[in-house]
C-alpha cells in the first residue's frame, strides 16, 4: 500500500498543569524539511522533536506548531524588556502613521511573543516522556491521513499503468503489418526510380532485412512490458517510503516509450506512443506525492 506525503495531523493533552496542542503538515518534498514552532521553554528538547518528526515521517515538507495553554496555578514570569524594546519602535511608527491612540501600546507589548516568559519553567524528564507521546499522536494521526490519501494514489497509479499497457498491446499488434508497409513502400520507392528489373532482388532482400532489423521495436516491448510489471510488484510491496523507486521505474518506462516513438515510422504507432507519454506523464506528477 502506498503512503502520500501530503496529511495533516493534530493531538491534545495535558501534562502536569501545560495543555500542549500539537499540529502537524506534510506536504510533498525530496528530503526531509521541517519548520518547527514552539515555545521558548522546549527548546532544550528541539533536537530530540525534530529526531521523532525524522523517524516517524520519513521525508516531505513538514510544519510543527506546538501550541501551550497554561493551566493550575500562576508562576512568577520575567518580561524581555530587550525584546519589547525592539517592538516598540515598529509599533509606534504604525500607531503615528495610522493616528492611532498610543496609550494602549504597552498592553500591545506585553501580548507580543516571547515578551513575557515563565520564570524557570521547563519539562522534567517524566513530562518529556509524556509530551512526547503528544507528538507521536499527532504522527499517528497524520499518517493515517496519509494512508488514506495513498489509497488515491495507488488507485489512479495502476490505472496509468494499465492504460500504457494497453496501448503497448496495441502497438504489438500493428507491428506485423508496420513492417511490410515499409517493405512494401522502399520496393516501390526502388523500382519508381531504377525500374523493377535495374536492381538486385538478393541484395534488396539483405537490405531489407538489415533495415527492418534496426527499426525493430520488439526488445522495447519487452523491456517496457517487464517496467510496468516491475512497478506493480513495487506498489504491491508493504515497504512504506517507495515514492523515489517508483519515480526511477517510471523514467525506465518513458525510455522505452521514446526509444518505441524514434523507431515507429508509423502514423498508426506514434498515435500509440503519444497516448503513452501522455498517460506516463500525469503517473509521474502523481508520484511526486509518494512518500
């Protein structure tokens, strides 16, 4: 089964007298890339957060905001009298420039991140473990988004590979005929210029079969019919993170699909290869959301 990239997923608990919300976004990416957002006092835990995030989700674009509500009894705060500081200017620039009231700028101060901050406050080890499983949670629940938006994927996946399947079959079929309209059109081409009875029948046939032998399509048919078996083995494999092997399977198929058009001399098979590339390139836009 296949797992998207793309989910969303959140987790609510209270540890001690905290009430932590976690929210967590993924979206499609090449590495693993998280912006995380979290109060001051977990920075200390940052590096064991963003480990977790790495270990459970693989790669994507991720976005963490872990939100606090304070609960239980008030603890002494510090204020950030630098930071407000800093503030200050920007929000009293604004406050002349729109004629606004500047008395009201302290409160303004104090409600901007980070300017008020608890005194001291930080998790125990045994809070850790238990917001860390607030996290994971959250994980879970983003995977199961994932799961299911993986479920559309694999579906339409199969369907894209079955239709350039098809066609394949199509392209199989008109082989034979290909060919002996292009005997056909060189023995005309021949005889309209030199005259039927100018040339050498033995050596045409040793050219002919020399040239028909180098616009032969059968080892791409073969190839391409082995790529197509090969990707669904893959998506039928309980492997999780499969996005980047597929996306490799799929530019073997293209290969063939071009390696088939080069070689087709065919109105009726260039039609084929067309809907080929067609079909080839919305599986590979699909595949960019594969984990």
């Amino acid at each position: 089964m296949l797992k998207s990239m793309t989910g969303f997923g959140r987790a609510e608990q209270s540890v001690g007298d905290k009430t932590f919300l976690v929210d967590i976004k993924s979206l499609n990416g090449k590495q693993f890339d998280v912006q995380l957002k979290m109060p001051a006092f977990l920075k200390p835990f940052e590096f064991e957060i963003r480990n977790v995030l790495s270990t459970r989700l693989g790669r994507g674009s991720i976005d963490c905001t872990i939100s606090l509500k304070q609960t239980g009894s008030a603890k002494p705060v510090t204020i950030n009298t630098d930071l407000a500081k800093a503030y200050y200017q920007p929000v009293a620039a604004l406050c002349a420039e729109l004629n606004l009231d500047p008395s009201n700028i302290l409160s303004t101060l104090l409600k901007l991140p980070e300017v008020i901050t608890p005194t001291g406050d930080t998790l125990t080890p045994e809070e850790w473990e238990s917001f860390r499983n607030i996290i994971l949670s959250a994980i879970d629940d983003l995977n199961n988004h994932r799961l299911e938006e993986g479920k559309s994927l694999e579906e339409d996946l199969r369907l894209r590979i079955s239709n350039i399947e098809k066609q394949q079959q199509e392209v199989i079929l008109l082989e034979p005929r290909r060919q002996t309209r292009i005997r056909e059109g060189l023995v005309k081409l021949l005889e309209d210029q030199v005259g039927k009875e100018n040339y050498d029948q033995n050596r045409l046939e040793q050219e002919l079969i020399f040239y028909i032998e180098k616009i032969d399509i059968s080892e791409e048919n073969v190839r391409l019919r082995n790529h197509c078996d090969y990707f669904k083995q893959i998506l039928d494999e309980p492997e999780e993170s499969k996005g980047k092997k597929l996306s490799f399977i799929l530019q073997e198929i293209g290969r063939e699909i071009n390696t088939t058009g080069s070689k087709a001399y065919d109105s009726s098979i260039q039609k084929c290869v067309v809907m080929m590339k067609d079909e080839l390139e919305k599986a590979k836009e699909q595949v960019l959301n594969v984990l």
